[in-house]
C-alpha cells in the first residue's frame, strides 16, 4: 500500500485488510456508513489485521503448520538444561504425572490424551509451575516437546473452580495458534466442566458490560488488552497465572511486544509469569526478560543434527530438463522409502511436480501459495505413506519435522536470498533423513558452474565429503 490518500466506500468494498503497522496506512480513512475511521482505530474496529511483515506469516504458519501435523512429541534426547532463580531450593523433576499430585479430573484428562509419561521438557517445568508457591518460568523448547501441555496443565491446576472469573490468562500471536491452544486446553480439561474457557480473539464481540464468568481466557494481545483495559471484562488484578506462548512469534509480529507489555504491566505482583518460545535469540530473551521477573530458566536444545548418517552423493547435468531426466532414472530407487525434493522457488517445484506426475509417478507438491491447512493436509497424506514423493520448497519446508523421510534430493542446492550457500538449510533439510540414526541418502544435483560452486562451499563448511554419482548408473 502506497503513502497516498485513500478513500473506501466500505459498501462496495469486499474484504478490507489493513497492516499493522501504521505508517502504512497514516492517510487512510474509511467511510463506514456515515462515521469516518482514522487509521489508529481502523484495524480494531474491521478486527482484520494482518501484518506485512512476511517474517511474522513465515514463522507464525510454520508454527501453526507444526502444531496441526503434530500428532505426537517430537523424541528429544537432549538434556534439560536448568538455571534456577533460588539454586538453593531442591530442583526435582517427576518421571511420572502421579508424582504431580494433580486433581484426579486433570489426571483423568491427561491420560484420555494418550500422555502415558511427562516429556522431557515437562519433568522440569510442571513442578516449578505446579509449586507453591508459584514460581515463575521461562521455558526455550523447540516445537513439538510438549510446552503447550505442560503450561495448560499449570493453568487448569492453579484455577479455583468456584471462582466465576478469569483467574488464567495465555496470550498467543495469531488468531490460528490462539484457537489450537484452546483444543488443548477444551481436550485437556474435558472431565473438569467446572472450568470454562472463552476466547479473546477477533470477532468474539461481547455486549458492552459483560463480567466474565470463565476462568480461563485465551487469545491475542490486542483483544486481551482492550477486554482488561477500554472493554473491562476482564479484571487483570485478579489474574494468578500469565502465560505468553510463541514468544519467538510474538517478536515478529509489529505491536504485540508493546501490547504484551502493557497487559503484564496490568497484572499483580503475586501472578505467576510463564514464558514459552522456541528459539532464544537475544531479542527474544530480552523480551522475556521484561515480561518474567526473577525465572527460573529452562531450555532444551535442539537435537545436534549430524551429517554422519547420511550418504551424501551429487549427480552432474547440464540443464534443469536433464536434472528431471536424471530424476526420473532414480525414481524407481528412491521411492523404496519416501523422498523429499527440495526446488529453490515455487515456479519450479510446481514444474517438477507436473512433469514427474506426466511421467506417470505419483508426487505430492507443497507450495507456499497454499493455505495452512491445505499445506497439513498434504504432509499428513505424506506422512500416512499415502504419496512417496513430496516436491516442496525451503521455506515452505523449513521447520517442518517429516521424521521417515530418508531421501532427500536438492534439484537445486539452497542459497540464501543472497545467492549464499544456506548451510543452515542444507543441514536442517539434510539431517532430517539421518535422524536417529537411520540411514540416510542425499542427492544433490548440480547443473551449473555457479550450483557447483555453492555445493563446494557447502562441503567446506561441513568439511563432509560428497562423492559423485554418475547420472544414470544407480546402486
Ligand atoms: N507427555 C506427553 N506424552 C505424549 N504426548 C504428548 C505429551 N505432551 C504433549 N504430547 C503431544 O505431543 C504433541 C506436541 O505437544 P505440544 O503441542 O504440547 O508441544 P509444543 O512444544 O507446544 O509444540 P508446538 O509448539 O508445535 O505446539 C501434541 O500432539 C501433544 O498432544
């Protein structure tokens, strides 16, 4: 959207998105019927606010897109690693749900989920969020460990059901996350009806003076500020637990740093703050840093991806049509287990895809035009072995765990938007197929100079050597 005056007749007007970042919008103004909006209220009022920034789309789906192909923990070996605020009081961790002492219907609705044990990152952190008191909580984990559950567990146990008002509060980035969170939380809860739950999101509009009866609430910064603060269905001094998921999502999103602020900023001192992301960078920790006082700290490193456990090999050709051909005289080979090709842009993944499909072989294609669920739907047929093949791109694949996958073909290598090796990606993509020690294939195919050039430098910085496969002679 360009810096120009704008005038909308919302009559004719279809779907109005607005970005929220101001600036972009600071000569907008929008007839609604007979009143004028100023941009600073448009986006509350349309309640339509998607953000520019595509790093916020980029993470926020591919944390939603986890969330909806995951049916189970992702297995982590990797120790907890602890900082305690008070390193002197005992620091245990359960190995099992008994040992927590939870209500017999949480218990209940723990097991109904299938938890038959606490994950690894949920031994630590459920005693420090279940203690008495209350301890406060900064969690890093990677997507899948089991978060989610543990803090929904720590909110449904510190509710007083007898107390008809919100006493819990979870606030997540996106409308999207905000409702998985709340399946967990309805699933979670399903033999402890005593316990309601309502959602702060876009389009729950409720009549002006309403008291909230439901104990837990969940959803985005700018709702769940606007029920504490203009809307006061909320009462924010009588919230004991806080809890701030996605942090790292959180970040990406322009405005919900401040928001989530000034929510917390609201709350008592005797609330208990507990922070959840996925990955620590320093703009995140000093994020959490503002919103948790004096934590305990808790991380859980990713898994050390290895290149050990996979052969890696490259294919020389001379043209995109001959890296297909080449494709094709593999296809028999590497469809004995299920492979991933990885294409540099969606023009030419939705290329392959077609011709492959021409050749008569059956493929998936993931692309990012797709919708997030539609783009669940394809890795769950893919997962449940219902395609072999799936044709996809970096970003579109980035993040995503796909554990039996153990062929992966790079039809072009990954660069960076720089046209830089993406080691990271080369890694994160490569070392999925080696998991857990299975075996694992790599096939890179080169057809040029310049993709030679970044497969050397690739190999250079994994200082892994890649032998050369001929074309068509497979073993
Ligand atoms: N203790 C457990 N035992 C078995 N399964 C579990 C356990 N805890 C969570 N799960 C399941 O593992 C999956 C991931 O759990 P959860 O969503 O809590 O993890 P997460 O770290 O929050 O991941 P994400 O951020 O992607 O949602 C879910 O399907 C959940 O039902």
């Amino acid at each position: 959207m360009t810096d120009h005056h704008l005038q909308l007749n919302l009559a004719e007007t279809e779907l109005l998105v607005v970005s929220t970042n101001p600036s972009l919008y600071q000569n907008v103004t929008i007839q609604l019927g007979s009143s004028t909006i100023t941009p600073s209220k448009t986006a509350r009022n349309l309640g339509v606010m998607i953000d520019d920034n595509p790093k916020c789309h980029d993470k926020a789906a591919q944390s939603l897109l986890n969330k909806l192909i995951r049916s189970n923990l992702v297995n982590t070996t990797n120790q907890v690693e602890v900082l305690q605020r008070d390193p002197t009081s005992p620091l245990y961790s359960v190995k099992s749900f008994e040992e927590l002492r939870l209500k017999p219907q949480l218990l209940q609705g723990v097991y109904a989920m299938g938890f038959n044990r606490p994950s690894k990152i949920q031994e630590t952190a459920l005693p420090m969020m279940l203690a008495e008191p209350p301890q406060n909580l900064i969690a890093q984990s990677q997507s899948g460990t089991g978060k989610t559950a543990a803090f929904v567990l720590a909110m449904l146990s510190h509710v007083d059901p007898e107390n008809k008002w919100p006493q819990c509060m979870c606030v997540s980035p996106t409308y999207e996350l905000a409702l998985q969170t709340g399946k967990v939380i309805e699933q979670m809860g399903k033999f402890y009806p005593e316990v309601q739950l309502v959602y702060a999101i876009r389009g729950n509009k409720l009549e002006r003076g309403t008291k909230l009866q439901e104990q837990i609430v969940i959803g985005t910064p700018g709702t769940v500020l606007d029920w504490c603060q203009k809307l006061k269905f909320i009462d924010p001094r009588k919230i004991k637990v806080f809890v701030l998921d996605e942090a790292d999502v959180m970040i990406a999103t322009q405005g919900h740093q401040d928001q989530s602020i000034r929510i917390q900023r609201m709350l008592p001192k005797t609330c208990q703050m507990l922070l959840f992301s996925a990955t620590f960078e320093d703009t995140v920790w000093n994020f959490a840093k503002r919103i948790v006082p004096d934590p305990n700290i808790i991380k859980l490193k990713r898994e050390e991806e290895t290149l050990d456990t996979i052969k890696q090999y490259y294919v020389i050709c001379n043209s995109k049509e001959e890296k297909f051909q080449a494709l094709c005289n593999i296809y028999g080979a590497i469809t004995i287990a299920q492979a991933m090709i990885f294409c540099h842009t969606r023009k030419t993944a939705g290329w392959l895809a077609g011709e492959l499909s021409r050749e008569g072989h059956q493929v998936a294609l993931l692309s990012g035009e797709m919708q997030v669920e539609q783009r669940a739907a394809v890795i769950e047929r893919f997962r449940d072995g219902k395609e072999k093949v799936l044709v996809t791109t970096n970003v579109c694949a980035r993040g995503i765990d796909v554990e039996q996958v153990s062929v992966v073909i790079n039809f072009d290598l990954p660069v960076d938007k720089d046209g830089n090796p993406d080691n990271e990606t080369y890694l994160h993509r490569i070392g999925r197929t080696g998991r857990f020690g299975k075996r694992g294939l790599a096939i890179n195919m080169v057809d040029s100079r310049f993709s030679m050039n970044i497969l050397d430098r690739i190999q250079e910085h994994f200082s892994k050597f890649i032998k050369t496969k001929q074309m068509n002679v497979l073993d």
